[in-house]
C-alpha cells in the first residue's frame, strides 16, 4: 500500500492554489464537485486535493488546542532544498516574501527549534496555512553523534 493524496478543504481556492505555489506545488487538474471548485496539486510531497467550502466554519485551533482530535499538521523536510549558507530561519523569511507578492501574510505558529526525532537531529518550524491549518517545515541537521 502507498498512499495516494492529501485533501484540504479550503475557505478560498484561488488563495489556497497560490499559498501551495510557494511551496513548489502545481495545478494539474481543476474540478467542481457538484457544489463547489476543487482542483489537484502535484508537489515535492505528492499529491494535494484542495476543496473550496462554501460559508465555510473558521477551523478549529489544532495547534494551539491540546484537547482536539482530528487532522493536525502536513509536514514538509526543506533539507534538499537549502543552499549552505542558508537555514530554516532564512528559508522562512525567504518564504514570507514569496507569499507577499501573493498578498498573502505568513503566520508563524512556532519559531524554529531543535528537536530530535529518531537517531536524527532537525530544526523544527510551524505555519499556518491560506486556512490556518499548521504546517510543520523540517530541516534535517544530521544524525545524533553516537557515543562511545
């Protein structure tokens, strides 16, 4: 089994199509579901299905709330995309001008942190989405130095 896409029901499409841009997705296809647009992305993390809602309920903080339970973040490894010079700080200041000139305001929900997760050591950053759903953006620092 592999999996197949991501899906995310969007208050606005057009925003949302632009906000995926900036992290390398393309439109491959655009559709309406009876009632409302969609369309499909294809990315560096796969495939996205973005669904345009109708007088759409704000979504819930999933962030921020320690009590809810449902979809809580995508996350995104920009390591390959990092130059030498460059760090997960810098990729995101980078990124907040990409969404500007898309008239789209970046919202950080956590400021880079280092953060073990295996036997690797990452830089681990959250932001909010067109939607405000988070976004978790990894930038691998390498693996833990084994002790002898």
């Amino acid at each position: 089994m592999k999996g197949h896409h991501m899906s995310i029901r969007t208050a606005e499409i057009h925003r949302a199509i632009a906000f995926y841009k900036t992290l390398h997705f393309d439109v491959i296809q655009r559709f309406t579901t009876g009632y409302t647009l969609g369309c499909w992305l294809e990315g560096p993390a796969g495939r996205l299905e973005l669904i345009q809602i109708p007088n759409p309920d704000p979504p819930p903080d999933a962030f921020s709330d320690e009590h809810y339970v449902g979809y809580y973040h995508l996350s995104f490894d920009i390591t390959d995309e990092l130059s030498s010079d460059q760090t997960l700080s810098t990729w995101l200041e980078q990124w907040r001008d990409r969404l500007k000139s898309e008239s789209i305001t970046l919202k950080i929900l956590l400021y880079p942190i280092p953060q073990v997760i295996g036997n690797h050591t990452y830089h681990v950053a959250f932001a909010a989405d067109a939607d405000g759903l988070p976004l978790e953006i990894l930038h691998n620092l390498g693996p833990l130095s084994s002790t002898p």
